[in-house]
C-alpha cells in the first residue's frame, strides 16, 4: 500500500468496530420505510490517518426489528479512530444492519466531507427503493 508524505497518525484496526453494540426493538407496526441519518459519522483515513467525516442515511422496510437508536449511535462512535477506506466503512454498515435486522429493504448512503477538491459519496442497496416500497408496503396497503 502507497504512504502518505509527512506525519502519520495512529489509528485502530478494523476489529475495533463495536457490531455487538447494535440492539433490535421487536416491531409489528403497519409496513413502513424508516429513515435515520447522521451528520456525525466518522472514521479515519487509513493512508493519511486524517479524519474522513460523513453523512449517513439508512433506509430500511423493517421485518419483525428495528435497531435501537442509542445502539445505532454507539455503533457509529465505535468507528471514530478506525482505520478504514470510505467505500468500505458503507459497505461494514450495510452489512452489519442487514444481519441483525434482516429487514425486507435496506440502503445505506454516505457523503463524506469534501477532502482535496473531491466529493465522495457511496450507495449500497438490497434493491431498487422504488419497487421495495411498491413490493413492501403499498401493496400490503391495498
């Protein structure tokens, strides 16, 4: 892997990503598309080990859970001096919501600060949202 020029700051491994902190509520309510999003996310840059700072919305048609959102919150914390590429911190998130909700639908979006004139954004779906809340929730409506 390439070094970065100048100081290098220390940072944590990838094991270092609390997953058991995140709790499920039962949930029985009318089908819905829930929506949670953060301006607060962070993790760090494993080249630079500069912050790299993000937006994150989850979308998801719950089947049977939802997650607990002081658990979601902690989750988060735990990859703030975690070492990991931005395309991969989406990737951990949408893999650990998938497994513990195992919701009907589940997207994860994250916007990262801009960081040398460039915009980085990530999308991860289980499908089209689209057809999910046509699939899900307004045909179990009618």
């Amino acid at each position: 892997m390439p070094q970065a020029e100048g100081l290098i700051l220390p940072f944590d491994g990838k094991d270092k990503i609390r997953k058991d902190y995140l709790e499920t509520i039962e949930f029985d309510g009318k089908p819905q598309l829930i929506a949670y999003s953060t301006d607060e996310f962070s993790a760090v840059c494993p080249f630079s080990g500069l912050p790299d700072i993000a937006t994150v919305v989850i979308k998801y048609i719950p089947d049977g859970k939802i997650v607990e959102l002081k658990s979601l919150k902690y989750y988060f914390i735990s990859f703030r001096n975690v070492g990991v590429y931005q395309e991969e911190a989406t990737s951990i998130i949408f893999n650990d919501l998938k497994e513990i909700l195992k919701p009907k639908f589940l997207s994860v979006y994250t916007k990262y600060n801009i960081r040398g004139g460039i915009e980085a954004e990530c999308y991860i779906e289980t499908e089209n949202e689209e057809e999910a809340l046509k699939k899900y929730v307004h045909e179990v409506e009618k």
